[in-house]
C-alpha cells in the first residue's frame, strides 16, 4: 500500500495510477445530454404543477450535471410553488453563485428571501438584480415590494395585514386586493366567477387563522385537485404565479401537459386587442442618440466604463439638449471612483440650471421626471461623500418635481443610513469608560437617576459592552424599574451568555416582580 505521505510525482509512477485517474475524471464529467433529458422532464411535470415530480427530475439533472445555473433555477422555482422557500432560497443563492450576470437568478433568490421576511437580504438581492437588467419588471416590482415590507408600509409584507392581519400563511381573506388582481389579470377574473373555487378558497384563508399548519396541509392537498386555488391565494398576496415558471422550453412543455391532459377548468385565454404604437416623432439625429444611448447602457452593464462613456458623449454630440444622456454619463463617472464625483457633479449642477432652456430647444428633454433623476443622481454623490443632509435635500427636490415611490424609499432608506452612520460616529469605547466610572461614583453614592444618565451615554458610546447593560440594570432595580432593568439583563446575556453577575441580577428582578419560578430558574442557570 501507498504510504499516506507519498508525493504526487511518485504516485505517478505507479501503473495503475494512470488509469484509476482517467476514470475518476470521465466519471465525475457533466453528462449534459442526460441533464437536459431530465430537465425537459422537470419541465412538463412544472407545466402539470406536479412540483414535487418536477424536483426530482431536476434533481437528477443537477446530479448529472452540477454546473449549470438553470438546473438549480428551475428547481427553486419548484421549491417556491411548494412553499418550501429556505430549500428555493439555496438554490437561488446556487444560482446567482455559478451565473453572477443571469438576472433571472436574483428574481429566484429574491422571491424566497421575500416570502422568509429577510426583506434586507431581498432588497439588495433586487439591486443586484436591477443592475444587470435594469428593465426587468419581475425584478422592479420584487423591489418595490421588498422595500415597502423593509419599511414596514400598511399592507405590506408577507401576508401583510391586507385583510386585517389575520393569521396563516396569509392573512385574512381579502376581497379589495383580489379584485385589484383580477384588473390586471384575465384569468383570476374568470376564475372568480367559480363558486365552488373561491368557497374553498374562503375556507382556506379562514383555516389560516385556527389552524395553520392544517392549512399548509390542506392548501397541499387541495392543489393536486385544482391548482387554481393557490393562484388565486397568491394573485392576493400581489403574486403571479404564472411567472414564476422553469426556464428554457417551458412554454413548449406547458402546450404539450395541456395537449396530454385535462385542462383542469382552465378558461380559454381570451385575445387581448393590439395596442397602437404611438407615432415616433423623434428627428433622425434623436433617434441616432437614443441608439448610442442603448449602446452605452449595454457597455454599462457589463462595466466597460471607458467605452460606454464615448457612447454617451456620442449621444450628447447629437442631441444636447436632453437630461437622460447626461444623467447617463454622470452615472458612469460615479461608477468609476470618487475622483469623478466633481465632474459629474458639475455636469449635472449645469444641466439643472439650463432646464429651461433645454425644454425649449427640445420639449421634453427637461422634464419634471427627468429633472427629477438628476436631482436622485446628485443625492447619490452626496450620499457616497457621507453628506446626508445635502443628499436629503436632492432628494426632497426631486419630490418636488416627480413624486413617486422609488424616490420616497430611497429617501427613507438615507434617512435610516444616516442614523446609522451618526451611531456608528458617536460610538467610543474610551469615552465609555469614563462615562461608566461616573455611573459607578454616582451609584455608590446613592444617586441613581445620575447614575443611569452615566451609564444610558456609556451605552450609546459602546453598545457592545454587556457589563454595560448590567450596571444600569443594577440602577434601575433601584429605581424599581424591574421590567425595564429585565430588559438590560437580557441584552446583557444576549451579549455575553456566560456573564454569571447577570443571572444573579435576572433572578433578583425576577424575584422582586412576584415571578419566583422564574428567578429560580435564572438562579439554576447561573450556577
């Protein structure tokens, strides 16, 4: 036997060394002929929402082939359907990981972030997403939604209190917000008209709020006999289900499950009347910008920096006089480093003080929403340079001329920066020190309302410091505060679990609020 030090050169002497390495490479090689048969099976069970067959077929895809990001796409996708949204956020994450630059990838690790209330995580998941594919309305409106959860909108969030904030995995039942789906899609209004479907689906909201693990049970159940009644639940939550399907040839697949089976009491899709195109009343030299202009956001995209700002200047060559090319540029300088923040700045400064003139060489060109974009861009400098009051201000000007969502969520979103950054400035674990020393000279000396003054500015200079939160609970105790002292102690233990003074002090306010059963048990898990 090899001895367990032997180095790879002398192993590759050995003469069955050669072989054994062959097969372990063509061994462990993607079969990609096999993967795509399997995925095209994942495919047409998705399409008969079978979401549980559809995961083992792409399961196995993935085992024959482990590198391709739609695989785990797709099986996300399946994991969404089913609920099971930490399962659909690690393949989300799976994806983005092997194909950074898919923004379809971002939607899948987005939705299940969303639906897990990680709407942080959703957030910057969506921005992510935006910067490949800016256009994207799976991707606006996943930020839209996670932003107005993060803030904590009336109505947002997962099963947000649409129908009152009810129980279950969806709130109450909520007729308003079904109604307003079925404005915007065909299929919901037709399924309405059933009254067999919405009775049950009333029954299975009401379940949510008694029982709600019987209702992922049942709402399981229900689904194999009519999958219209999760569509309808989710058209309620804002959700399409429709477009949450599998990648590559699913459209296909739909067709071919809906030729091979029941159509389940799918009503025929009635044809929408063509929309006419507005006239293009652009001038030739217009038209050559807005090409350039496209040719920039693509270099963009792809961070090529250098080219997509000759594509721009290409643009504003041909048509001065509108504000978009220009915003355009000055995103591009910002991308590219602090040292370009004044050249954009001016170029922007310039361009809002000739707005007028612009509109009128070319009507339009300085409209209030593209007013509104610069002032956004010129917020995003002073943002990045930490100078939130400016930046405050931008965007309280841009409200003045386009007031929309995006720009009041971002101002919100600085608003919550800036109190982070000016805690994060403010903290100073020397001036904590001198300022809990005072607290201790204060509570020995029996002043224990200058004593938590001492100690609350300790722990705003150190919010770590669990000895911290021990001190002035010992304060407050004194002050017969208990519930609040309690509340000290806990963030004391939070921070340092193994801090055995802070048992001590939990079991004593325990003690001293009649709850004796608990200052026991703070007693026996100090010891």
């Amino acid at each position: 036997a090899q001895a367990p030090g032997a180095t790879f050169p002398r192993l590759l002497g050995q003469p069955s060394f050669l072989p054994a390495l062959l097969h372990f490479t063509f061994a462990n090689m993607p079969d990609k002929e096999k993967a795509a048969e399997y995925k095209a099976k994942g495919n047409t069970a998705f399409a008969a929402k079978d979401f549980e067959d559809a995961i083992q077929h792409f399961t196995a895809a993935i085992e024959h082939d482990n590198t391709d990001h739609v695989f785990f796409s797709n099986r996300s996708a399946c994991y969404a359907s089913l609920e099971e949204y930490d399962k659909a956020l690690e393949d989300g994450s799976e994806c983005v990981k092997l194909k950074p630059d898919w923004a379809k990838g971002y939607t899948r690790k987005g939705l299940a972030e969303y639906f897990l209330r990680k709407y942080d995580d959703a957030v910057d998941t969506y921005k992510a997403g935006l910067k490949l594919a800016p256009d994207d309305p799976t991707l606006k409106e996943g930020l839209q939604k996670a932003t107005d959860a993060k803030y904590e909108v009336p109505g947002a969030g997962v099963g947000g209190g649409r129908g009152g904030g009810g129980g279950g995995l969806f709130g109450n039942f909520d007729a308003s917000s079904l109604a307003t789906a079925a404005a915007k899609n065909p299929k919901i209004k037709e399924y309405m008209k059933d009254p067999n479907l919405m009775q049950q689906v009333t029954m299975m909201m009401q379940l949510g709020q008694s029982n709600p693990a019987m209702q992922q049970q049942m709402l399981m159940q229900a689904m194999q006999q009519d999958p219209r009644i999760l569509e309808v639940i989710m058209a309620m939550q804002g959700i399409d289900v429709s477009t949450m399907g599998p990648d590559g040839d699913i459209e296909g697949a739909a067709r071919g499950a809906a030729e091979g089976r029941a159509p389940a009491r799918m009503p025929p899709k009635k044809e929408e009347p063509k929309k006419e195109e507005p006239p293009d009343n652009r001038t030739p030299a217009q038209k050559e910008a807005d090409d350039f202009k496209n040719q920039g956001n693509e270099l963009y995209k792809k961070k090529q920096f250098k080219e997509a700002l000759e594509m721009y200047d290409k643009a504003i060559e041909k048509e001065p006089n509108d504000l978009t090319y220009i915003n355009n540029k000055s995103a591009v300088l910002i991308e590219m480093g602090a040292e370009h923040y004044d050249t954009a700045l001016a170029a922007l400064r310039d361009v809002i003080e000739r707005r007028y003139e612009i509109n009128t060489a070319n009507p339009g060109g300085a409209s209030f929403e593209k007013v509104a974009k610069v002032f956004n861009r010129i917020a995003s400098i002073f943002e990045k340079r930490k100078d939130f009051e400016a930046a405050i201000g931008m965007y309280h000007k841009a409200l003045t001329e386009d007031n929309n969502r995006q720009t009041r969520n971002a101002l919100r979103e600085l608003e919550r920066a800036k109190e982070k950054h000016e805690k994060e400035s403010y903290l100073d674990p020397a001036k904590a020190e001198e300022h809990k020393q005072k607290g201790n000279e204060f509570f020995k000396g029996n002043k224990y309302a200058d004593a938590k003054t001492e100690y609350d500015e300790a722990i705003k200079r150190n919010p770590t410091d669990a000895k911290l939160y021990s001190n002035r609970a010992a304060t407050l105790t004194k002050l017969m505060a208990h519930p609040d002292a309690l509340k000290d102690i806990e963030e004391c233990l939070r921070l340092d679990p193994t801090f055995v003074k802070a048992y001590s002090r939990k079991g004593a306010t325990h003690f001293f609020m009649k709850e004796y059963h608990k200052a026991l048990q703070a007693y026996d898990k100090g010891l």
